[in-house]
C-alpha cells in the first residue's frame, strides 16, 4: 500500500491524515491544538503538526505529503529566515482602514473607482482579511518590521518551506489557490502584480513564494524521501478533499462562514462581496466568506446554558422565522458585508418570542441567512450552482441539515463529518506522486440529501433587518 499524507494548519488546529494513494481509504490520523488570537507565532503551528503527525502513526512510512492551510495569514521573514513578528491570521481586523486606504489610493481618490480597479486587476477588493491590507498597516505601524521584512508568505507556504530540506528564502512555493488570496497576485492572468505588493508595502518589495502548478513536485521533507506537493488554501483543498466539480456550491461553517463555487470562469466583483479565487485544479474559486459561522451557534449555547444538541432541539421546536425575531449575526465585526467594528443585533423581541426556542431559532436561521447571501451573491457573478454541499462543524447539527435548504432554496447535500481540507491535501499528494494529468479518483463520501419549502418569509425579513444593521 502506497500511503500520503494530508496536512490541514487551520486557524483552530492541525490535523493529518495519512491515506492510501490508490484508493483514499483513511488509515490513520492525528490532531493537535492552535493558540487561540488573531496573532500567532508560526512556530506554534510547526510544534503543532509535529504533535499531529506522531498522534497520526509518523510519516516514516509516507510517499507524498502536502499542506492545507488558513488563508490570507502574514507571516514576515528576514533575510536569514527568521520570522519578523506574529503573524497576523485572516481574522484580525486592524488593518481594516488600511483596505479603505488602499481602495482609495489605486482610485485615485475615488473609492467607486478604486473598488473597480483592484476588481480588474486581481479579481479581489481589498477588505482586513487580505494579505496586502495586513502589509499596509505593517509599513504604517511597524515600519522597522516592515523594513527588515525580506519575505512575505502565508500559513500554508510557511509551513511547507519549514518542512522541506531546502530553507533558502528562494525555495519558498505557493499554489493558485492560496496567492489569489493575497490580493497581489491575480488568477485571471496567473501571474504577480508587484506594483500592488509596493503599494502595499509602501514602495518596499519583499520576495514572494513562486507559484507551482496544481500537481507539482516541489521539494521533499528534511531529513527524508516523502515528496512535498504545493499545498493550497483552506477553501480550495476542501473543494479537492469533497472532490466538487463545476456547478458545486461548498458551503462551510467553521471558524469562518464560506461559500465557494467550482467553475471554468474568472470573477471579477467589483462590489468586492465575491473574491474571485483560484481552486487548486487549475479552475476558479469565486468566494465569499463571513467572519462570524459556527461561532454564532456557541454562543447561543452559552447564552442559554445549553449543549449543541439541546440548542438544535429548541431550534426546530420554534416557528419559521421565530414569529418575527431576527439575529444579525455580526459577534466579530464582519467581512461579508465588510463592516470589521459592526456588533450583532436583536430585532423583533416581544413577550411571545422571548423564549429559548425563539432565541435558538433566530441564530441558527441568522448563520443560514448569511450564507444564502453568499451563494445569491456567487449566482449574481454568473455561476451555474446545481448542487450545494454542506460541511464544516455546524453541519452536524441537525437544525442547520434540515433549516439550510428552505433558507438556501436549494436540496442541501451533506457528507459524513471529516477532515475534508486535510483530505484535499492529501488528494493532491497522491496527485503529485502519480504524476497523472488529474487528481486520483477516489470514492466519493456517501451525501446525504435534504429539502424543504423554500422559507423566503424569513429570508425576506432578515434582509430587512440586515439592511438598518449594515448602516452602522
């Protein structure tokens, strides 16, 4: 048995998953924790998957491996190496007047033309999360870090070049998928745009990771034979591990709330709600993430002093759209709409739905509704959507099963719980060692189908809702 091993560095944990090549049958895996924080050593993340893979069996044994990981993080290194600062994750905020800022500068003042230009440019505009806003506000404030910054890549690209035998900064890689969302690197074109990393880094230019193909051997792990593939963001390995194919809608409730569509086409939203992605295949990604998912359910839990099965129950024991009670989920500030400081809100409390079932109903169906906005947002761009699956952590719960499709309008598919971002990675590392013109076709999860009517009362009154809120 030939085996391969799948890396996902996520902002929570690492997980590794060793397989077999041929088939994708699971032989074994292993989990570590991440520090919790919106800034991290990344050296937190290399203890971390060296505690995952020996839980996980070793990967002495181990043909092909490649890594998965968050997307957008900054991690800074200077010219032997070092890491300069924490990295900042996608989920920190502070840089969110640097996106203003630099909108308005590739404007020429102008937001609305701003907004347009980084859109024909790279496909994305600029929002906190991106990589080129955190560099912006690195060169505002902390210009000796930035100064002494010789190179800039992201979790997954950091871990890679820390596994491999080669550690010169020249050795860096990267993949589609995780460069288009830098914010300097376009996937309609494939190709870097440097005079937006200068920009970025007022007129500073660090090194960048190359960018390898989707099947592309790229080095080997120190001290081994175990042949390193170029990993890819969080998102498009998922798509990889679920095996999505174009007309695929992933919807992912994790830390993150994300939407993504496998498609042949390049999006370019000048609204900057899509951010037009690469996959990990060679196909587009449009994207549309929020800040606040699976989260939102934890906190409900916690408001009612109620396990996550109890909170689901009360959740379907209340009406359809919680006789008018509506939660705007905005716990962390948000990024689709980009409103980084907003809060959540409450509208609607009255004496008849001030209940723990009314309260569960409205934050579950608040999460979906989010969310239906993202898959609404992706069809607007022109992408064909036939089928929606389910994953992440909150697709356990049976409320968000049987509440997603009549808030989606759409049958929601939903795999059995798995690892599926290290699954992509691991795909793509039996991918690399084959040498094949396409991914190994492994066995597909068994989905199960949900459906329902589709609920536009309480789609139509969250968008009411939501649009007083997103003034704020």
């Amino acid at each position: 048995m030939t085996l391969v091993a799948g890396v996902d560095t996520s902002t929570q944990a690492c997980k590794v998953v060793v397989r077999d090549a041929d088939t994708g049958e699971l032989v074994r895996s292993g989990r570590a924790s991440h520090p919790a924080g919106t800034e991290v050593s990344p050296r937190a993340w290399e203890e971390a998957f060296r505690t995952a893979a020996a839980e996980a069996g070793g990967l002495d044994d181990v043909e092909a491996l490649s890594v998965g990981g968050q997307q957008h993080g900054m991690v800074c290194l200077d010219a032997g190496g070092e890491v300069v600062r924490d990295a900042l994750l996608w989920n920190d905020v502070r840089s969110a007047p640097a996106a203003a800022d630099l909108i308005r500068e590739l404007g020429d003042g102008d937001q609305a033309a701003g907004r347009q230009a980084w859109a024909d440019a790279v496909g994305v505009v600029p929002v906190a999360s991106f990589t080129a806003t955190k560099l912006r506000w690195l060169a505002d404030a902390e210009p000796a870090n930035a100064d002494r910054t010789a190179a800039v890549c992201l979790p997954h690209d950091w871990l890679t070049w820390r596994l491999s035998a080669d550690r010169d900064l020249g050795s860096l890689v990267t993949d589609r998928g995780d460069a288009s969302g830098t914010a300097y690197w376009s996937a309609r074109t494939g190709e870097y745009r440097f005079d937006l990393l200068e920009l970025a880094m007022r007129g500073r230019r660090p090194a960048v990771p190359r960018v390898a193909g989707p099947a592309e051997r790229v080095g080997a792990l120190a001290g081994g034979r175990t042949v390193l593939g170029p990993g890819t963001g969080d998102n498009a390995a998922a798509a990889l591990g679920l095996a999505a194919r174009p007309g695929d809608v992933v919807v992912s409730i994790g830390t993150s709330g994300v939407v993504s569509a496998v498609t042949p086409t390049a999006v370019a939203d000048v609204t900057g709600t899509v951010a037009g992605f690469a996959d990990a295949t060679g196909n587009h990604l449009p994207l549309v993430a929020t800040m606040n998912a699976a989260r939102v359910l934890d906190a409900a839990a916690a408001l009612l002093g109620v396990d996550h099965a109890t909170l689901s129950d009360l959740a379907l024991s209340a009406p359809s759209g919680a006789d008018g009670l509506v939660l705007v989920p905005y716990l962390e500030g948000e990024r689709t709409p980009n409103l980084p400081n907003a809060t959540g809100s409450v509208h609607g409390l009255t004496l008849r739905s001030s209940t723990p079932a009314h309260w569960a109903r409205a934050a579950v169906e608040g999460l979906l509704c989010g969310l239906a906005d993202g898959i609404e947002a992706v069809v607007a761009q022109g992408v064909t959507v036939e089928r929606v699956l389910l994953i992440g952590g909150a697709a356990r719960s049976p409320a968000v099963q049987q509440l997603a499709p009549g808030i989606f309008g759409r049958p929601v598919l939903v795999p059995p719980p798995g690892e599926y971002v290290a699954d992509g990675a691991a795909r793509q590392a039996a991918w690399v060692l084959s040498g094949a013109d396409a991914a190994p076709e492994w066995a597909q999860p068994g989905l199960q189908e949900f459906d329902a009517a589709p609920a536009t009362h309480v789609r139509e009154r969250y968008a009411e809702v939501r649009g007083r809120t997103d003034g704020q």
